[in-house]
C-alpha cells in the first residue's frame, strides 16, 4: 500500500459533519491503494473546533486555516465553509501543493471560480488535484443513469425535467440565517440547490445547458434576525427584521446541445418537499426517472421490450453489480444520504493515487457557476442569456 | 346480425346499478353478435322498482321475478340479488330455458350450489347457458396476469398471497345491515370478499385450493339494528342492538396444486383499505402484483431483463393491445371499476352467441363454494381441512 | 320534470365517442332536471356517420351539420370536430338559438376565439348557454383540489408546476396525422395539452396567467404522410414525407396573480408518459397534487398536523362526500376517464336548466387562448410576453 | 464522561461488518455517557481474522473466542457468528462478567435458549446486562410506529399482516450454503427472517403471539454443495448435491393478546423482493405500514382528520423529532440499513452506562424462539399450536 493520504479539513458544520463521515468510514468498507488519515480539522473558534474535532474524530484542530498549508503532515485540503470562503482557501491551498475537494458552489461568483479553476489547472502540472464535490453524482442510481444513457438505453434526448424542491424556509418566521444573506451565500435556491441539478443532469445526459430564460423570486423579504429569532434581542419590531438578499425560487427554460430542451426549478417553498432532487430524462428509446426521496431507486421506462410489458420499472440500485454498491450491504438493504460522502472520497483517493484528474474539475464547476450567471442575469434582465463557455 | 340478446334483471340495488350499467354500454362499445335489449328488471316493491327501471334504463318492470320466466321476450336471466335467493331464482330461469348470470357467490351453501351446478349441466344439454358473475377476472390487468402466468412468464409457481381488505364496518356503530346477517348473506367477509380472491387467484394461476387451515373472527359481535341506527325506533338500549352473525374476518393458509402455498385474507377491518384487492403470486422466473384500488396497474417482475436492469414494472394496462382495451380510450386514459361489468357482458353474449359455455360456469362457482365451506369449516375445527372435489 | 333537452352531435371520432357515452350514461346515474335525448349526429360522410350512430347510439345522423341548425328537435349543439371547424359551427348554432358544448381549445387562434366569445355573450341575453369543455376540471379530485385551495388549505399560493407528458408520436415514422398540421389543429402539445393544464391550473388556484416566457420544439421535422404510411402510396421515399408544422413541445415560465410563479411544459416525446398530466401546487401552508394516470387519487401535504405525522397524504378520492361521487359506486371503487365527460354533461344540464351560466364559459376559454397566443408569441420572439386580457 | 465501554466482536463475516460500521461510528454521532473502544475481534482463521481486524477498525484480533473472555479491556462481548454456536459464546461470556450484545436469533433452539436467557438474569445480579440483536426495533420508523400506537392513534387493534420476502435462493443452483442447513442455522426463512416478525409486530403492538397455525416448505430439496458451485470438485453429478434441511417459507396465522388476528409469511421465494420486511397494522381508529424497501417513510392512515381528506399519509421519517434523527442530517436526507445498528448500539451504551436493561432482553428474545418453535410444531403437526409461555 502507498503513503497514506492526510486530510485536513476547514469548516464542520453540516457539510463538515457529513465529510468527516465519510473520511472515517471510507477506509473500511472499500479497499483504498491509500489508507485516509483524519489529521486536523481548523474552525473560527477555538473551543468549538475542539469539540468538533473529538466528535467528529480528527486527530487535532486549529483555528487557523492558514496553519493547514504548512504542515507537511497535511496532503489533502477539504473545504466545507460557506462559499464566500472558498476562493481564497483553495487557491492558498492549491499554491501550497496541497490537493483540494472543494464543497460546491465552487464559488459565489463566476470570477471567484475562474481564478480557482485557473489556479487548478496551474497545480496540475505538479500533480496536485482538485474535484468540487458534486456529491449527488455519487448517488449508485445517479451513477446508473449515467452509465445507461452512455450505453444508449435512452436513445436521442429529448427533453430534461429536473427540480430541487425543498421547504425549510417557508414559515416567514424563519430567521435570516446565513444561507439567505448574498454576501455570505452568493445565491439562495439558486446556487444551493440549483447547482445541484445543473451539475447531475449535465452529467447524466453528457450535454451542456447553452442558453437559458429565467424567473427568481423572493417571496419573504425580510425576515427577523437570528439574534431575534432566538430571543437574544430585547426589543422588538421591525427593527430586528433584516432583508433576505437572495432568491428563495429561481425557474429557467434551457437548451442543452443536441437539441434538448429543459426545465429547471429550485426553491425552498415547496411545502412538505424536504429533499426533492427529481430529475427526468426523456430519449426516443426510453426514460429514467431519479428521485432523492427515494435515493436507492431509479425508474427506467424502455421501448425494448414487448408492448404489452412495458411501463416504469423501479430498479431497486442495491444490487453488487450496480455502482458503488459491491462493498455494501446485500439487495434491498438500503443506503443513505451520507454514503454519497464515502463514495466520493473513494473516487478522489482512487484518483489522486493514480495520478489522475478527479471530476468534476474545478473547470467543470466553473461551466456551472457560468450556467448559474446566466441564470440570474436572464432573471434580472427578463431575457434568453447564453452560458459563456469555460475560459481561464 | 343476429336476433338480440333480451335481458332481465332480478334486484337493482348495487350490483344491479353496475349490471345496468354495463347492460346500457356494452352494445355502444363493443361491435357484439347481437344486440343487447333491457327488457324489463324485478323487484319486491312496485313503486320502488318503476323508479328503478326508469333511472337504470330498463323498458319494463315487475314485482314478480317469475314474471320473467314466461315472458317470451326475455332471453337471459341476470341475478343481481343478495346469495339466499339464488338458488331458487337460477334453477328456475334455467328450468324455463333462460340463460342465467349469476352474481357471485353463487349461493349461501354448498348444497344450493350443487343443485344449481347441477341445474345448469342440465340445461346446457338443451344451449342454456349459465355464468356466475366474478366482475373481477374482468378487470383487463387481472386478465393479463392470467395470459403472462399461462405463457411461463413467471415459471415456476411458489406463492399465492392475497388479501381483500375494507373499512365500512370498523365503527361499530354502523347498523346491523342485511350483509351482518347470515341467514341472508351466507357469510360476511369470507363470502363477500374472500370468494373474489379465491377465485381470482385460480383463475390467473390455472390452479385449485386443495386444503385450508383458517380462522375467522367477528370483532364487533352486536350493532345497532339499522331502524335504530335510522333513528326510526323510539326506545334506547340494547333492545335495538342485534347479534352480528356473520365474520368480520377471514384468514387462511391454504396448498394449491403443483406445491403451490398460499396466504388470503380477507376482512371489513382493515381502517383506510376502501377496496384492497390485493394479489401477488411469485414465480421462479418473475412476480405479478395486481392492486384493485390502481386497477389500471400491473406489477411485472422478471429475472429474463440484465441483472442491473430488474425491478417491478408498473405495466399502465391502457394500450389497446391488453385485453379488452382496443374498444376504450387512448392510452393512459383510465378506466374504472364498472368496466369489469361491461367486459363480463361482452365475454357472456359473445359465448351466448357463438353457442359456448362462459366461464366461470356454475360449477366453477361450485368449486369456490367448496373452497368457502373448507374455510369455514377449518375455521370451526381448528384444524387443516381438505377442500370437497367438485361433484354433482 | 322539465323539458328534454335534445343533443346534436357534430363529429364522432375520439371526443365523439366520449361525449356519446356521457350522453347516454348521465341520465341513468344522476337525478337530472331535464332528461337527456341523443337526437342526432352529423359527420362529412353519409355512410361513416350512419355507421356512428348507431353505434354511439345517436337517433338520428346526417352528412350535413347546418341542418342541426334549423331542427326544432335539436336543444343543444355539441361540436366534437377538430379546431379549425369551432368557430363556423359554434357561431352558427349560438345564432341559431342553440345552447353549444364546444370541446377545447376553443379555436385556433385569437381572434376566432374572440368572435366565439363575443356570440355567447350576445346569444346569452335571449337565454342561450355555451360552454367550452375542458373536461379535466371535473375529474373528483381535480374539483377537491379547487374547493380545498377555495377554502384555504393551501394558504398563500407560491408555486405552481404542471406538466402534460405523452408520448404518441415518440416513433418518427407515425404518420403526419391531421392533429401535427398547423391549418388543421392550431398547434402541437401547446393547444392539444397545453391547454389544459392552463385551464386546470387557473380552475384551482383562481389566479390567472399574467406573462409567460416560452420555448417550442420540433424534435421530428418530417414525418409518413397517412396515405404512405398506410401503404396507400406507390412510391418511395421523401415525396410521401411531410412537414410537421406544430410544435412536438411547449415549455413555458409563467407568472399568475398575487407572486405565483410556475412551469408548464406540454410535450408528445415524453417516452413512457401515457396521458401524463402532472399538476403540484405548493402554499404557505400546504401542498396538493395531482396526476392524471392515477386520477383517482389526491395528494394532500399540510402542514397543519402535528410534525411527526406531516407526510403526503394519498387521497382515494372515491367516497360519496367528495365531489360528483355520491352518484356512483362505494369507496374504493374507481371511477376512469369517461366520467369527467359525464361529470360535464350533469354540469351543463343543471346549468341550462337553472337558467345560469355554464362555466368554463366561452370567455374563460378565450382566455385560455389568450395564454396560449402569449405562449406561441414568447416562442417566436424569445422574450417575455404579457398575456392580454379579455376584451371582446 | 465515565469510562470507556470495550468491545470485543465475535464473527466478521455480514453481521459482523454491520456491527463495526456502528461501533466505528456511534461515538461521533451521539454524545455517549461513555465512549466506544473497538479493542479486539475474533475468528477462527488468524490470517482472515487480521485482514478484518485491519478492515474493519479493530485495535486487535484474535483466533479463539475464549480469550475475550479473559481479557480485562474488553467490557462487552457482541455475538456475530451462527446461531449454532450463540449459546456458548454468551453463556461464558455472561459468567466471565461481560455484557452481551447477541445477534438473532438468540438460539438454534428453546433449550438452549432458555439456558441463556437464564444466564441474562443470573448475571443481571452483578449488574452484567444482555441484549438480543433485533436491529430493526432501531429503523426510525418502526420505532416512531411503536410510539404512535402506545398513544393510542390506532385505537384497538384488530390486524396484523407481516410479511418478510426475499428471493436470494431462488436460483436452483445457488448452493447449499450455511444458512440452508438445519444443524448450524437451525431453521431457515423461518428463524432468519421469520423471527424478525415476530419480534417487531409484537414490539410495537405490546401483544404476544398466544398460538399459530402454520405450514412450511422447500421447493428446492437439492442444492449443489459450495464447492461444487464454486467449481472446487473434479466430479459432475449429484454425488456434488446435498439436502437442503431448513424451510424455504414459513406463513402461519396466529392470534396476538386482546383478540388481534395475524398473519405472518416469511419465504427465501417471492422474486424480486429483496428485502422485503412489509408489516400493516390496523386497529378501530387507524393503521400503520411499514416496508423495509422504503425504510425512511411510514403510511399513516388516521380516521381522525376530515372524512374527504383521508388517506395514507407517507411520512418521511427524516424530522428532528423523530426518533433517533435529531443526530443525523436534515429532513429529507436518507438513512440506511447500517444505521438501525448504530442506533442500537447506541442504545446499549445508554442503559449500560445509566445501568438499566437493554431492550430486547434475552428473555424477549426467548419469546421469540418460543413462537418459531410453535411454528415449527405446528408445521409439523398440521394443528394449532399454543406457543409456550416464557419460564426460565
């Protein structure tokens, strides 16, 4: 076996939880050509980021993400901080030769993810590596529908539906958290939950959006303030009411090459959708249908079949030879959320041990942050808007 | 075209309502041999049955069903009353040379349906026909099913598992109605609903219920009698209550032939399952589900696609190449629970007019009865009982 | 009990044959306070129409559909034929004193709708009724959805996601039928099922389309002509090709009243989709869904039961307190496609025979064409399009 | 915190991989009154038995089980091997002074089983617990199912129908392999999914089974030996065969406390199920279903809500407030298989360290073997059979 691969990771919140999962777990249920060491996790707060470091089992923290970029004893540098955070880390880190799996949005601007995938690119040539973690692309039945439509089960494609729906902010009473705020967050349902889908069904399908017509939309626009939505304030009124600064919906038409057509929604007011990633693909030969809620199925429609025999077949994606699935459980038992995580640190170690490119790319995160731009420039302007191509 | 089929009809309340029905539509959708004519429905109660004739499209009426049996213009007896009266109205249309449907089931005992087995052998010496009226073997789903397990779409038979659940009687204020009654219905769940699964069952698999070990249980053993519930009675308390004398509940464990095992159920209990007509039988090639509350729907599973590829099939069973279906709508335009009705009048005048025995025919039904009668009877003994041979 | 009211029919192929069977069905399951008659249907070709009467059970036919006009049998004229040929009759017959049922989309183009709209509102004043007949909106469960959202169980309205999947023309070698000829049919998917989930969406929301963003699409630009591809034709190859000049695919952003927003796509390449049509409505408070391959079935999200328990609630919309259903049979028991037909006839009757208006009136439909034109519009120009409002 | 709990492992093979998933990861998901130390697994191969130590995440390992028991780290013994060899391994354990975690089902039969359950409450007096691993009391949904009928949302229950399928064997010439031999399984669909049944309905409807009556079958009597299948044998023929000795289906009916009826199916032969743990219960107010297949939601059916808006609620049991969630990811975010076994590892530690009994106790799951064996005997016998009451 090779050297050990040594990560440190920044931020462990929500997606710090869910990695740090992963990194834990990933050793022991595929056969890694490098075995994974949870070195040190860094965090603004010194006592926090000790606690989450003995939670979430890395060896030591900091709370000083620069001290990463130093420690010989650092190879990896996982990113989960919010995405305003994102260029200066991955560049620094990329600079210092460190490899970087970076949360998506890759970053809150098209030209904050330009220079980071520049900045890859130019690592690259020293064999340091970097993946943006589009981690739905890790889903086995996600993965399935890639492999199906490369082999042709779906013939010419037609048409992509795809929707991210969930509804966690639809009581107005929700407070103003940092994912609502632009200059934290960069975008609301757009870049949370809308990149998501960009980035799955362009892999799905192998095709590019290049042009789209979109609608966003706030439909809470202030909204009280965490502070006084946990009582901390002792006054009240509409003085502890802050802006929502960004789109709780965005909507948008699109053409993919080849002759798809598309329709996109993200929002977080879709009552009783908690994580409604579904996705539809519609070819000449048959159809696939994906659904989050139901993460471990895919629903194939083939016209190969005998007339009377066909209709939507719920492939249950726990078998061994489906991906991923072979070092898991038997049939029909389950998989979750998290093992997204673990199938995507597989992939990255996998990748760096071979000395090859992971995907998705920094470039490839970039194309989606430009499918994004065009997105909200199309809102703002209320016209069709072409995605610039990839250029560094 | 030749002469028209005149039909009579005895009881217009439920069943006579969907018989109606199909009577009304069966000549406007399928190109028949002959025409259908509602000639004239019975009844005990003139006004009542007047009305009744007019709302359901019948020319004539009568509060004598032995009116029909000398009516030259009456061809064909249709029983739509409660199962005590069966007997004595079939065996006497036939004995006048009408042909009879029966509704299902055939009668409250084994012996009446004997002697109307028996009766109707005699009468088809002389083309008398005699159909009992199992509506569900019509749903086009169900007659797929048959058609795919007789071409070894499923191999091997292992298992039956069926179950028929309802809720209407689960408050157990609902009135002691004349279903509740055993000297009028026979039985209550296990006639009423476990005679549709026990046939529907051999009737896809091609085979026979040989033993039964069973129990039934009557929940709620007294209810209101329906005047009382009807607040007609002036007096409270339980002389207004009556014993329920029929099963709430029927289960069994049954050995079909060719060492198939079997579990049914069926019970007027099951909170929330309006009509739960339930089926799955399992193969050593494949699965077929069929759920009557999605009557358009069949589940298919088959080992004969790729392993990755396998899963249940939601065949929509609305293409014209599905039985019965080339008449109706385009497809996935749905259609409903009466249709099974208009189907089993088609399948009747067409045998009528080719001059062949419809099935199920009276001993068909015979066969169920003694299915019923070794349930109830195991139930009665606690013990595994052998279901009687049919014989005459 | 009134006066009949004496139907005309004018064309008998798929909408014909529906109607007809509402026709002869309405009087038998609903208390009516005029009986139905079935005097007469007219198509182009005597021995065609001849033929279809008889089977659908009209009295009487003829080749020539004015004549309806000048009978005094004839109440009421139902006009079944493709779109290019509303206007003509519906004017003609409104002028004529005849109540109309005019099946959707009202026209092919605006101003033909217009001039429809403007001859109900003038034939209205001597008591002449028409009606166009979106038949959706008297599915049971699409009339709950409306009541339900009416009384608030959805809160404030937020989105709005329908969808009309079908695939019957998937195939590039089905023939260039008369429905994907522009002088013919108006449209493609936009009219054909576009239009019916504009109508359904603003029926049960009671907000209307304001601006809409469209694409269209022509996946096959060249298809058989029938003759060709019945094998009728002689000769080979592209001289029995011709051009489809209809859309195979509408896609539309939309904004309604009050900070709705929502998507509507309408296509015929949705491989699988058989009669698709896909409508979700989210509010502040709740969630309703429908899909029509499953129409007898609601789902209900609300956010008004205890949290644990939230979930979506699958309606079996089949019991007698829900809309049109005490008429028909017992819980469970379905109901199909027919009977929105049916539903639409007892609508009209009762509306005619109160002396009020039937709804959708002409109006409301024109204002579908409306959206429909703004649709068209936005496709062509790529831009944004107001919908005009109603003006006669 | 208090000290550490130690853990040795007895087995690697599937159970074993599932236990060490949730000790490697209680620890980082729950706050533990002590922390887990995965100190030593044993096996009887000293090559294999390393390999899973180091795959797995042990610190040591070990060929002979005995000297767990001997070792001062280890606190607790958690039993992953055959039935055939559980009442060893505990018994000695348990007198060493170890705490027992035991996979299920407890025994390969009543006498040995009784003999532990004896040890379990000797060893109780010094405070040593015992535990029987019936890890899917731990899926959120069947303990949310448990607590809602606890409250009383179904009021009197008056069904069960439990039905556990899979399809693994139904391969003719899938081998003979350990779980299809009566003396190391002890019984086969039986015991293996049978006893999961019987424990889950019975947990969340507090009810025992009092007697069943019950058939058995092998449909495949025959198997080629592992060897042979693996192509290890030189000879062809049914030299290479062997019996098959366990059940391939088990179904029985039994009656549960308070006049609750039931029907249990276990069977290796329902094709295309994979893990297919289906479980309804109705009672007077409501009923619950369960599915493994679909292990994050719960079908709530509840006659408490308005009559129109009835139906099956699917809760996504993926809330905060759900049981066991509030640790893991947000609503709508998965959980899988392995995490029934964090979950109940996590509840061991907690009554370890508060020095509280473990749920299901080796008297529970005694129960449990006292209802297979009236299974068994019923089988046998082809009569009712009262199932043994507990007595140590």
């Amino acid at each position: 076996m090779s050297q050990p691969l040594r990560v440190g990771m920044v931020g462990y919140a929500f997606m710090g939880a869910a990695h740090s999962q992963a990194w834990r777990t990933v050793n022991h249920v595929y056969d890694l050509p490098a075995p994974v060491e949870m070195r040190v996790v860094s965090g603004r707060t010194e006592a926090s980021v000790a606690a989450a470091a003995a939670r979430l089992g890395w060896s030591g923290h900091t709370d000083d993400w620069r001290t990463l970029l130093t420690r010989d004893d650092v190879d990896l540098i996982d990113i989960c901080t919010p995405g305003d955070t994102h260029a200066e880390i991955a560049i620094a880190a990329l600079a210092a030769g460190k490899h970087v799996l970076c949360e998506k949005p890759l970053a809150n601007s098209v030209a904050e993810a330009r220079k980071m995938a520049a900045a890859a690119l130019a690592a690259r040539a020293s064999g340091v590596r970097a993946m943006c973690g589009f981690n739905y692309r890790r889903v086995p039945a996600v993965a399935l529908m890639r492999q199906m439509i490369a082999e042709g089960r779906l013939g010419a494609i037609r048409h992509v539906r795809a929707t991210y729906l969930q509804d966690w902010i639809v009581d107005p009473s929700f407070p103003l958290v940092w994912r609502l705020r632009r200059e934290v967050a960069g975008s609301g349902a757009l870049g949370d939950l809308g990149a998501h889908i960009v980035d799955l069904t362009q892999y799905v399908t192998g095709r590019l959006i290049t042009e789209v017509s979109a609608l966003t939309e706030t439909f809470v626009k202030r909204r009280p303030l965490p502070a006084a939505s946990t009582g901390l304030s002792a006054t009240g009124g509409d003085a502890e009411m802050g802006d929502v600064t960004v789109d709780d919906a965005a909507l948008f038409l699109a053409r993919l090459g080849e002759g798809v057509v598309a329709s996109y929604e993200a929002t977080r007011f879709a009552t009783g959708r908690k994580n409604g990633l579904h996705v539809e693909i519609n070819g000449s030969l048959g159809t696939l249908v994906f659904d989050f809620e139901r993460m471990n199925e895919l629903q194939f429609y083939s016209r190969d079949v005998p007339e009377t025999e066909q209709g939507f077949t719920r492939i249950l994606v726990t078998e061994p030879a489906h991906p991923y699935l072979a070092a898991w459980w038997p049939p029909g038992h389950l998989i979750g959320y998290e093992h997204t995580f673990t199938h995507q640190a597989h992939d990255l170690v996998q990748a760096i041990a071979a000395g090859q490119d992971p995907a998705p790319s920094f470039s490839d995160a970039l194309q989606v942050q430009l499918v994004l731009d065009a997105v909200a420039r199309s809102a703002e302007t209320s016209a069709w808007t072409a995605v610039e191509p990839v250029s560094l």
